[in-house]
C-alpha cells in the first residue's frame, strides 16, 4: 500500500517535471523566433487639436500639468513619428499563437487613459485601474454582434483594479468615460504578436515564427496599412508604414 | 405620562426646527442676479406664514395632548363645533394662499413672463451625459448649424459643429467653463444632446431642465462677480452626481481677455 | 357566483325592499344596481381613462408633429366606414339579445348572442385587412414609408389594437356568456353586463373611428 | 336562521385543504394578510436599501465587505459605484411607493377589515380578489428579479423619467433589462390596483349590511372607497404609460423620445417623441398617488382617534369625509406642479400652482378635526393612539413644506434639492408609515386573535418619532442650501460642508431602522406567544370589533347584523356598538 502511493508520487512529480520542460522548451523556442520592428511616420502637417479643458472636474484640473492638456487623436513625435498605431499579423498565423500571459494594463491618470491606445491578445487579462481622486466610468463599445460585449461601469476612487478578457479580435474597441467626456482610448483585441508605436513612431513584434505575413497598421484616426513581411528563423524583419495627414 | 412626554417631544421638535430656520443654520447663499431678491424675498414670506402654521399646529397638538390625558367620565367638543375650524381653514389659510398666489405670481412673472432683453448677451449651452459644453458666437455673432450625427466627443466636438464647410460654425467658441460680464443680460439657450438634464446655479435663482427636443431659452442679469457651480439637478444617469461647470461673472475688461484666450484654444 | 334577490316585507304599510347577500339582510341603496353591473360600470370608467391616455397621447403626438402622415384613401375610409356600420349593427343586435333575455326568450337571446358574435368577428377581419394593407404599405410602429412622422405608426397600431384586443377580447367573453346562458349557469344578469361592456367598446370605437381614420384621409 | 345560515354555507363554504385555505385563498381576510405581509417584506427590503444608500452617502469611499458579498458588480470590492447607488434609489422609491404605502394601507387593511366594517361575508368578487393579489405578488417578484441579472436594477428613478428610461442601454448601466422589468412590474402593479379599487368600490356600494346607511360607515371604509376612486382613475393612466414606455423600449417606437439625441458619439434612430409627454402622463398618475398614499392613512387614524379619545372627532363624519373627497378630486388637476422648472409653459405653471396651493385648505381642516378633537377629551395613550398622534405631527410638518413647493417662484430654487425629499418622507412616506403602525398596533389583535406588547409598541414609537424627525427635518432643512438630491456622493464645492449633517442623517437612519426590528420581534413573537385577544380590547364600536378575534370564515357566523348608529359612539368611559339598539350618545 504504502509503495503504491511512493510509486504515485514519483509518477506524478514526474509528469509534472514533464510538463514544466515542455513548457519551458516551448518558451525557449518561442524566443528564438523572428522579431518584426519599424517606424511609423506621418506624411504632412499634424492636425490642430484643440487642447482638452477639464475644468469641469476640479480634481482632474489639479492632477493635470497646470495647462490644458493637449488632444490625444493624433500624437506626433519629435521626428514625424506617429503615436499610438497598432501593428499586428492579419493573415499568415498558424493560429496556435500563444496569448500573453502578462496583463495589459490601462490607467486613469489625471482624467486620460493612459496609454492611450493599447492591444491585447484574445483571451489575455486587461487590467484597469483608476489612480485619480474622482470616479470615471470606463465603457467600452465593441461593435454590435461583434462577439465582445459591451460593458459599462463606474470604478470609484480606491477600487480595486477591472480585470477583464475580450472573447473575438477586433481592432479596435473604443472605450470612453462619460463622467469625463473627453477621455477617450482604444483597445486593439487580435490574435498573435502585437505591438504599439512609441511617441518616436518605432514599434517591435516579437516572438513571430519565421514566415511570410500580411502586417497591418491601425490608426484611430487615419485607418489601416497593410504590407506583406517576411521572417527569417532568428532574423528581424522590418516593415515602415507611413500615413498621409489628411 | 405618555402624553406628557409627547408634547414635550413635539415642542422640543419644534424649537429645534425653528431655531435651524431662524439661526439660518442652512439657508441659501448669496444672491448674485437682478430677478433674485423677489424669489428670495417670496421665500421669507412663505416661510413667516408657514412657519407661524407650523409652529401653531404642533403647539397647538402638544398643549390639548398635555391637557387632555386624564380619565374622565365625560368628554365635551370644542365650542362651536366644526363650524369655526372650517371658517378659519376657508378664511385665514384660504387667504394666505390666495395672497401667495397673488405675489407669487408676481414673483414667478418677474422671471419668466418677461421678453429677453434684446441686447442681452446670447449664450447656447449644451447638456450631455455627463458635462455641460457652452458656445459664443464669436465675431461674427452668428451660431454655426448644429449637426447631431458629427458630435464627436473624442474629436471634441461635443456641439456637432462642421467647421469645414460652414463659416458661421468656424468662428463659434465652445468652452467647458461659461464666463459673462457682469451686470449685462444674459440670454442662454438650453438644450441637450441625449437626457435630461438641468442648469441650476443657486446664486443666481434659475433652475431650469433640459428638456431633450426642445432649446429652452431662460436670461437673467448677474450683479456680482465671482465663480459659482452650475449643477445637474435632473437625475440623468450614473455620472449625475459629477455633472457640473463653472459660471464665472467677470468684468466687461476681463470678460473679453477670457473670451480672447479661449477663442486662441479652439 | 354570488346570489342576490329581491323580496318585499309583507309586514305592512311601507313596503320596505330588502335584499339578501350570503343569506343575510343587505342595506339597500336607493341607486342600487346588481354587483356584476356596477362591477361592469366602474371598469368601464376606468377603462375610458386608458382609452383617452393613448388617445391624448395620439393628440399630443400629432400637434407635435411637422408633418403627419395621412395614409387613408377612399377605400380605407370605405371599410372604416363598414366597420363601424358593422360594429354598429352588432350593438344593435346586443341589444335584442339583453330584450330577449330580460323577457326569457332563451333561444332568440341565443341567436341575437350569436349574431352579435358574428358582427364583432367581421369587424376584427376587416380591421386586421386595413392591418395587413397598412403592413404591406411599409408602416410599422417605427416607420414612416412616406417619409412623416413615424409617431402615425406607433399610435394608430397601438390605439386601435387596443381597441381590437377589446373587440376580441369582448368576443371570446360572449362566448363563455353564450355557454354558460345555454347551460343555465348564467342569467339574464350576465348577459346584460356582457352587453354593457360591448356597448362601450362599441362606444370606443365612436372616438377612435374619427380621431384614427377620418383625421388621417388625404 | 337556521335557513340563512345554510344559505351561507351553499354560497361560501369555508375550504379545505392548506393551499386553498392559505395561499390560493380567495377569502378577503387571508388576502388582506397576505398583502400586509407582503408589504412588511417590501418594506423591510426598502429600508435596507436606504440603510446602503445613507451608508455610501456619507463615506463613499468606504470598504464594506458584506456589500461587496452581497453585490459583486453594484459594489466591487465593497466600494459602491454610482450606478448602483442609483438602482438602489430607484428601487426604494418603487418599492415603498408601489409595494408599502399604496399596498399596506389600502389593500392590506382595506381586504382585511373593508368587508367586515360593512357587515358583508366576502369582498364582492372573491376570486377577482385573490388574482389581484397574486398579480401584484407576480409584480413584486419582477422588480425583485432585477437585482439579479447581470444588467442590474433601472436606476432612473421611481419617476422613470423619459428619454433616459426609453432609449434602452446606451444610456448607461441600469437601462438594460432592468428597465424592461419595472415596466412590467409596475404595468401589472396597476392591472391588480385596477381590480382592487372595482373591487372596494363594488363592496361599499352592495354588500353593506341592513342599516349601514354611506352616513354610518366606519370613516376608514370612507376613506378606503374614496381613494379606490382616486386609484381606479390614476393607475388607468399609470397603465397605458407604463406601455407605452416598454413600446419605446422594445418595439422601437417614439413615443418620449425625441430626434437628434446622441449617445456614445452615436446618433440615435428615433425621432419626434416628447419627454414632457411622458412627464404629463405620469405626473397626471403621480400626484394622485401620493394622495392615494395617504387618503388611507386619513381614513386611518379617523377611524383610530374616537377609540382612545372617547369623543367623535369634530363634526362628526361629514367634515372629515368632505375634507377627504376634496383632497381626493382635487388631487387631480395639480400634477403639473411637479413640472414647473421642466420646460412647460410658465402660464400653465400658475394655472396649476393655484389648485395646489387650494388643496391645503381641505388638508388643512382634516387637521384642524384630528387636531380639535383632542379638545376635552379623554385620551387613552395606547400605542395605536400614538402613532395617530405621531401622524398628525409629521404631516403638519411636511405639509408646510408644500407651501414651498406649491408656488413656481419658491419651487424654481427648492425643485430638486433634499427639502423636497425631507417634505415627501414626512408627507407620504412616514406619515403614512406611522398611520400604518397605528392600524397594525389598533388590528393586530382582531387579524391574528393576539394581543401585542404595548411596552415594546410604546418602545418602537418613541425610537421611531424621534429618529424620523432627527433623519427627516435634516434632510428638509439642509435642502435650503439647495442641497441636490438624487447624487451619490457630494462632491459639489457647496455640498461639501454639508457632509457633517450627511453623517448625522445617516447614524440617525440606521438607529432608526435599526428599531423596526423591535417591531418585528413584537410583532412574530405576539403573533405565536402574545395573549389571546378579547373580542373588543379597545372598547370600540365599529361592526370588525363586534365578532370574535380573528373573525369567523364568513365573518359574522351567519348572523343577521343591522347598523343603528354611526361608529363615533363615545363619551368618555361610555360607548355603544353600532349594532346596539341603544339610543345614541354622541349625537353621530
């Protein structure tokens, strides 16, 4: 009796043991995988954005920089660099794509969302969080019959963090506060790598098996770019993507 | 005993309230526009001729629960029976609100009978879920066209103004804060994007709803500078608590330097 | 269910009326009408208050409104026309079917019953074509197809469909009347009230015929 | 007799068997019991409702982890959001409205003593009866029922006020299928009002007994057959409403919601509705509500004073009833002061601040009679005495407040702060609650055979008049600073101050409620281990005091009853049943 369950235990310490080499193995080769990094640039003259005046929440008007602060449609970096574009693989993945184990987190920081814009892999935890010393309702409003369903829910000052998963790719949701009815922010659900332009423009995909993908490039603003990339095994690939200011 | 410590309660309830009243312990702050003083002063009379009804029925109630509370093997009515308690209820509460009728309607009238001045001031405000946005007309003095279908909160363009193609619309200046000049009619134009919602700044003595549909027009005159709220008092949602703005009554000279910085952020 | 009677005290100069409920002496009110009937009477009044809500309703709408829409040509007029003669006719036979009744003329109250059954079942078919016609045309409770106020919709379908769920509704009760009268159950009392109610959907429809039909002909 | 009595017996055998006898009951007395009941449910969920509404209000951001167990989506991590503060408010107002004080008074007592006031066996449609209550038992279940889909109770308001409660759920949480419930529960809410008041009016009509002229009716019979007019004409118009807004909702029509309206950035597909119709609609309903609330709560305490003050009330039945009638028309053609700052015209704003300042003068003599009668009189301080008292100070004291809000000019700056909340608390909500009490404490012993404990009746009033006036004239009187109701937290510069009288309001309202559960320990331990009740403990006179305690199934034992006087034969030790040949002593 007693080596019976000796036998048990050893037996499954093992299968353990297996599964975490396996695991890990799988994550070893993951990393040996391709990578795809760019720039995004913006052709032409940024639009004028009228500057955002929260005045009607004084305790927005406090945490913010003293001046108004500015509007976030389009946010263009020093060298012509477009902010806030979501890069992802629309066609060419096996669909096996891990999903991120890491969440993805959105803060409320002086009545904005920051970031501003962010992508998440179905399935993958979103996490939202209110740091300011007023209530905001986050609402999300995918798109009807979409899949993802809509939600709408006030978090007060102090609460513990939202932590949702979204069921269907969809670039991108848009998520607002309608206590604070500028705040405005983007959530891009899709399958496989992703990755975000930094206010430079530069972007990185990483962990993209080698192959030949269809890359696509989302702009709140200015739409979508696509454009066909190839990885070599242990190779980065680059892609530049550049939009035309309207 | 019971009746005893009955009427000690209500008498003590009553000073109470009426201390509160009389010692305004809460009462209404400053007025700041010209109509006020008559609603102010329609209020005061109101609360004599109430507070008088008040303190006389619970005093009244007390004293014959005080009086009364005895065995005894015969009870008498009151002398002259019903008839009296009718007469005083037609005659003396008939005429009281026969008399508030009368002056408040005179009170009610002041406000709200009258034609806007015609120089006033005119003023759009816009009420959503959940901010208030205001529109001056800019130079030109026109207000652009409104176009529900392109108000784009994220774009903030919270009226739906198409600045591109409509010139009116172009020079409009929409703010979150709502300045004017002191001493000058104002002319606002109410109306709202979604739910109702309402417009109330307590120093001013206006209250007035949003009504989805329809552009309400209200005019007052402020008489003193300062900043006061303006606060959402038509439950319209959860944000109903958090929906507010900012009057500032300024000077003519700082008005204008206001309206010159906002209309540089358009 | 429950019995009431009349009888006259035999004990002298002022015949006094007395009445019997559960087998005891009831006041009697000199205004006084069986229960059922006065049961019917006050549900009619508080019925007519539903009516005229949607009706005012329908008012406030159609004042508000720019433009209304007027979809009724002469053929709808027509057959607004022979509804109400037929909703007409049936009160009438209601009518001689309560006479008959009150005079124990089982058989013809029985036929009168049925016609009125009928009346009121042609009506409801010949609501539900202008239904179908309107239907067909592309009116909905949300939809305008000529382009007016879509409110002509909403309150023509809801304030005469109430008024047909009436109407149906009245005929169905007719019937259970018209079974339980057959088998004795049922007394002239209840084809009376049954009368009452039919009556005043007949009534009803004296408001809604002008206000839905004639208001809206172009 | 012994014909009549067999008579009885073919008409209206006592049945068999528990579900017939006490869930399926078509007898008045087991429906009256089973509103009451239903009503002291409702009415102890609503407080509970309040107690986390006054919690959050005065410490919003506070952790409470049992409201966080309780509610995992209203208050994540036991912090409450707005939206759900909302709901709660919403449902309170629905709740106590609808399922308490326009249940309670009228359609608890009124089945349970209406029948036997008037000498008759059963209400006049038994079986209408019992579906009357079962459908607004079917209503309660459905506005319960919104606590528990993932949408959460509406949070428009008890007013549902349109375009927020129609355009469905792009107006925020709470207007999903929430909404859609409390339409239909309140719809079925009026079907069953409907019944009740035909019903009322049908019994007072024709089943009163020989000798029971409309002079010589109990003045809570009076009461209940005014108001089930009131009621049969206002939920009518609360019906079509209630429709009207489901249609809105669900079948796309506008019928309150107009074009051009934007939500999310989204341009809504409706067009040419009119919100303010739905305010006409619904306020042509709600101000007679609140006097359908308290019309019985009149008819209450009348009936309750002459008992313990050994007197008839002032002019006997006939001022009382008038003043009554009067309220009751009247209550009518004064709705649209609850639309002043609404975007109506301002002329129709005094064509309706005028009848609503006359509707005092009828209100203002019912308490002149409850007042004066007390003159020379010989007052027995039992507790159902003194909830009577306590009703008539706290509607003197919300009825000044209406002196306020009656005229357009004082309105424009009170419309919508906490003095309206503190008048209508006072006026419908807790003078009809202690009116309520007082019919408990003065019925309870001919409804279930047992006596009460007066100490802990006394005890209960005490804490409650004292806690609902420490709650309540805050409340009105901090509503002078323009105070907004309706909000979650205070977060206006002005409302900041106020915080301190928040804190005070809500430790009071807890303490308060906390009371009631004195009342319901009285009431559940009486009900299995009080003394048995005499037939007529209060030495009153009216025909339920002249049967045994609880009353046999047909009420009287099939005996003959005939009425010789009215029911105020009082004076001093003395007093006569209305039954009693006796000549009379008082003159009514």
């Amino acid at each position: 009796m007693k080596a019976g369950c000796k036998i048990a235990a050893m037996a499954a310490a093992l299968m353990i043991l297996a599964a975490v080499v396996l695991y890990s193995g799988r994550t070893v080769t993951a990393a040996a995988d391709g990578q795809i990094t760019g720039t995004i640039k913006l052709d032409g003259q940024a639009p004028h954005l009228k500057p955002i005046d929260m005045s009607k929440d004084p305790s927005c008007a406090k945490t913010g920089s003293g001046g108004p602060a500015a509007g976030e449609s389009v946010v263009v970096g020093p060298n012509g660099g477009l902010a806030n574009v979501v890069v992802y693989i629309s066609q060419g993945l096996t669909g096996n794509e891990p999903i991120a184990s890491q969440p993805v987190k959105i803060e409320q920081k002086g009545c904005q969302y920051v970031p501003h814009v962010v992508a998440i892999n179905v399935g993958q935890h979103l996490s939202v969080l209110n740091d300011d010393k007023t209530a905001h309702n986050i609402h999300p409003e995918p798109k009807p019959g979409g899949g993802n369903i809509p939600w709408n829910k006030s978090q007060m000052e102090g609460s513990p963090a939202i932590d949702v998963t979204w069921s269907t790719p969809e670039v991108a949701i848009p998520v607002k506060c309608n206590i604070h009815p500028w705040m405005h922010a983007y959530i891009a659900v899709v399958k496989g790598p992703y990755g975000v332009s930094s206010n430079a423009g530069a972007f990185k995909l990483d962990n993209v098996p080698p192959g030949t993908y269809t890359l696509t490039a989302w702009h709140e603003t200015y739409g979508t770019q696509t454009q066909t990339v190839t990885v070599a095994a242990g190779k980065p690939a680059t892609a530049d993507f550049s939009f035309k200011a309207k | 005993m019971a009746g005893k410590i009955f009427a000690v309660l209500v008498v003590l309830v009553t000073l109470a309230t009426a201390y509160c009243v009389i010692a305004h312990v809460w009462w209404m702050p400053i007025d700041i526009s010209l109509h006020g003083p008559k609603i102010d002063q329609q209020l005061e009379e109101t609360m004599w001729v109430a507070g008088l009804l008040f303190i006389a029925g619970q005093i009244v109630l007390a004293a014959f629960v005080f009086l009364y509370g005895g065995a005894k093997s015969r009870t008498k009515q009151i002398p002259g029976g019903a008839k009296y308690l009718v007469i005083f209820a037609f005659a003396i509460v008939g005429l009281e609100v026969l008399g508030l009728s009368v002056v408040g309607s005179k009170a009610w009238g002041a406000v709200y009978f009258e034609a806007p001045d015609p120089n006033s001031l005119h003023i759009d405000v816009q009420a959503g879920q959940f901010a208030y946005y205001f529109r001056y007309p800019g130079p030109d003095g026109t207000f652009g066209a409104l176009h529900p279908e392109l108000i784009s909160e994220a774009n903030q363009n919270y009226f739906g103004l198409d600045i591109d193609h409509d010139a009116d619309a172009k020079d409009d200046i929409v703010t979150a804060e709502i300045a004017i000049p002191v001493n000058k009619p104002i002319l606002l134009t109410l109306h709202s994007k979604d739910v109702g919602h309402s417009f109330d700044v307590r120093e001013l003595r206006v209250q007035q709803d949003f009504v989805p549909g329809l552009v309400i027009p209200i005019h007052f005159t402020a008489t003193q500078t300062g900043r006061f709220e303006i606060v959402c008092t038509q439950l319209c949602g959860l944000g109903h608590y958090n929906m507010k703005a900012y009057l500032n009554v300024l000077s003519q000279a700082d008005y204008e330097e206001w309206l010159k910085k906002q209309a540089a952020m358009q | 269910m429950d019995h009431s009677e009349l009888a006259v005290a035999q004990d002298g100069a002022p015949v006094e009326v007395l009445r019997r409920e559960h087998g005891v002496l009831m006041e009697v009110d000199p205004y006084r009408i069986d229960k059922k009937k006065l049961g019917m009477w006050i549900f009619i009044i508080s019925d007519a208050c539903t009516f005229a809500a949607f009706l005012f309703a329908y008012g406030y709408m159609r004042i508000g409104a720019p433009v209304w829409g007027t979809p009724f040509g002469l053929s709808s007029i027509v057959n607004g026309v022979v509804m109400t003669a037929v909703l007409l006719s049936s009160s009438l036979t209601m009518l001689a079917a309560v006479r008959a009744a009150q005079t124990d003329n089982k058989n013809s109250a029985k036929k009168w019953l049925g016609a009125t059954m009928l009346l009121g079942a042609i009506f409801a078919a010949l609501h539900l074509r202008e239904w179908v016609r309107l239907i067909d045309e592309g009116w909905r409770l949300f939809y305008n197809p000529t382009g007016g106020a879509a409110q002509f919709g909403a309150t023509f379908f809801s304030v005469t469909g109430l008024h047909l769920t009436h109407v149906v509704t009245g005929v169905i009760a007719l019937a259970f009347v018209t079974r339980g009268y057959n088998q004795g159950r049922y007394d002239q009392g209840h084809v009376e009230t049954a009368g009452l109610y039919w009556h005043f959907v007949d009534l009803v429809w004296m408001f809604v015929f002008p206000l839905m039909y004639l208001m809206n002909a172009h | 007799m012994a014909e009549t009595t067999a008579h009885a017996a073919v008409h209206h055998a006592p049945p068999q068997g528990f579900i017939r006898k006490y869930i399926f009951s078509i007898d008045h007395k087991v429906i009256g019991i089973q509103y009451t009941t239903l009503s002291l449910v409702a009415a102890f969920i609503g407080m509970v409702l309040s107690w986390a509404m006054r919690i959050h209000l005065a410490w919003p951001n506070a952790h409470i982890p049992i409201l966080g167990w309780l509610s995992p989506n209203g208050a994540p991590g036991g912090v409450m959001t707005p939206e759900y503060y909302l709901s709660l408010m919403t449902m309170h107002g629905t709740i106590m409205a609808f399922f308490v004080l326009t249940a309670a008074p009228m359609a608890g007592y009124g089945n349970f003593m209406l029948p036997i006031q008037v000498g008759a066996a059963d209400m006049a449609f038994p079986r209408l009866n019992m579906a009357s209550f079962w459908v607004t038992f079917i209503g309660f279940l459905l506005a319960c029922a919104t606590f528990f889909i993932p949408d959460g109770p509406p949070l428009s308001g008890w007013t549902a006020y349109a375009p927020l409660s129609a355009v469905g759920s792009v107006a925020g949480p709470g207007q999903g299928w929430g909404q859609n419930l409390w339409g239909l529960s309140i719809a079925l809410f009026c079907v069953a009002s409907l019944l009740g008041s035909l019903n009322f009016i049908v019994t007072t009509l024709d089943l009163r007994t020989k000798g029971m002229k409309l002079s010589r009716m109990a003045l809570s019979t009076w009461a209940w057959f005014i108001n089930a007019w009131v009621s049969l004409l206002a939920f009518a118009v609360l019906l079509p409403t209630c429709l009207l807004l489901v249609l809105d909702r669900l079948a796309g029509t506008s019928f309150f919601i107009p074009g051009g309206l934007v939500f999310n950035d989204q341009l809504q597909p409706h067009s040419g509705g009119s919100p303010l119709l739905f305010q006409h609609l619904f306020w042509f309903f709600g101000h007679p509500e609140v006097y359908i609330i308290i019309l019985p709560a009149f008819g209450i305490v009348s009936h309750i004073m002459p008992t313990f003050i050994r007197k008839p009330l002032v002019g006997g039945w006939k001022v009382i009833t008038f003043a009554e009638i009067a309220v009751g028309t009247l209550s009518f053609v004064v709705w649209g002061h609850h639309m002043f700052v609404s975007g109506m015209s301002p002329y129709m704003a005094m064509v309706f601040s005028v009848p609503t300042l006359f509707i005092t003068i009828p209100s203002v003599i019912a308490v002149l009679v409850w007042v004066f009668s007390l003159y020379g009189a010989n007052i027995r301080f039992d507790t159902p005495l003194l909830y009577s008292l306590g009703f008539i100070s706290l509607f003197i004291t919300g009825g000044i407040g209406g002196f306020f809000l009656a005229q357009p000019s004082t309105d424009s700056y009170l419309h919508a702060t906490s003095f309206v909340v503190g008048h209508f608390h006072f006026t419908m909500g807790l003078s009809a609650i202690f009116a309520t009490f007082a019919g408990f404490y003065y019925w309870f012993p001919k409804m279930f055979g047992r006596m009460l404990n007066e100490k802990l009746g006394k005890l209960h009033f005490w804490l409650s008049f004292i806690g609902v006036y420490c709650v309540f004239i805050t409340m009105q009187l901090t509503g002078m600073t323009g105070a907004v109701r309706r909000y979650s937290a205070l977060v206006d510069d002005f409302m900041v101050p106020l915080l301190p009288a928040y804190r005070f309001m809500t430790i009071a309202a807890l303490l308060l409620g906390a009371a009631q559960l004195i009342f319901l320990y009285n009431a559940i331990w009486s009900r299995f281990k009080g003394p048995k009740a005499p037939d007529n403990p209060w030495g009153a006179t009216t025909l339920e005091w002249d049967t045994t305690s609880p009353p046999p199934f047909d009420n009287f034992g099939g005996r003959q009853l005939i009425v010789y006087h009215g029911p105020m034969q009082y004076d001093g030790e003395k007093s006569e049943m209305q039954t009693s040949p006796a000549p009379s002593i008082a003159g009514t």
